[in-house]
C-alpha cells in the first residue's frame, strides 16, 4: 500500500501501522471507503438494520436474528398438528419432541444475515448478496 504522512511528525509511514515508528504517535488512518460507510450508516437502505465494526481495511457486520411471521406460524402449526398427538401417545416425552421440531423453523428462518468486506483486498462475503446489496454498493464492491 501506499505510504501516508504521520500525523504528528509529517515523516511517511505505512498506513496500516498502528503508530508511527519514529515518533509513536497513533495512527488513525482507515480505508476512505470505510470512512465514507461510518458517515452514510444511517442512510443505507438495508431492508432490516444491522450493526457492525471494522478495522483499518476490513468491515463486517450482521443483523439481529429475527423470526419471521411465517417461521412463528409454521412452529405453532408444527406443534399443534405433531405435538398434540405426540403427547397424547408418548406424554412428557412427545411433548420434548415437538417442542424442539417446532423451534426448528424459527432457528432456520429467522437467523441473522453477515457479511465482511475487505477493502485492500477488494473481496466481499455474505450470507444474502440480495439483502446485502446496499452496503455492498456503498463500499464499491
Ligand atoms: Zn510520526
């Protein structure tokens, strides 16, 4: 990468050193594009919020996990149809049973949505490239 000034001592150093070398001065420098995120968070029109971090060239970040409507539905469909049988013919037992499977659904459908970026690299990962799409677009990616 290119060398950047230090702040402190207007000598070059790598921007990805935690400080300087010559005068220890801390060395705040991050990649312009994680800059420019920090600056439009709140604009960035993902369907769902999310929160992240970064360091000086990567960025990540995820959403809550959140069970949608149907995931709740399916589970309570699940344990009226399998679990009042299963606990008519099997008790307490049958009903552990169909309290796990119901809680199935809602494990599958509602986990949280990821995604990292790394901007010196220019690679990009997620869980759901279509949800993702507008952080994907504000780093450039
Ligand atoms: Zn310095």
């Amino acid at each position: 990468m290119k060398l950047i000034q230090c702040k402190a001592c207007d000598r070059p150093i790598s921007p990805l050193a935690e400080a300087c070398p010559q005068c220890g001065a801390p060395n705040s420098w991050r990649h312009p594009l994680i800059d420019a995120f920090y600056v439009a968070k709140d604009a960035i029109g993902t369907s769902r919020p999310f929160t992240f971090r970064s360091n000086k060239t990567k960025i990540w970040g995820e959403t809550k996990a959140q069970a949608p409507l149907r995931a709740k539905l399916f589970a309570a469909l699940v344990l009226v149809v399998v679990g009042l049988p299963a606990i008519a013919i099997w008790g307490i037992v049958g009903a552990f049973v169909a309290g796990a499977m119901s809680v199935v659904p809602i494990i599958v459908m509602g986990r949280s949505e990821k995604f990292s970026a790394d901007l010196d690299a220019r690679t990009w990962t997620s869980s759901n490239d279509v949800f993702w799409r507008p952080v994907k677009e504000k780093l450039q990616l």
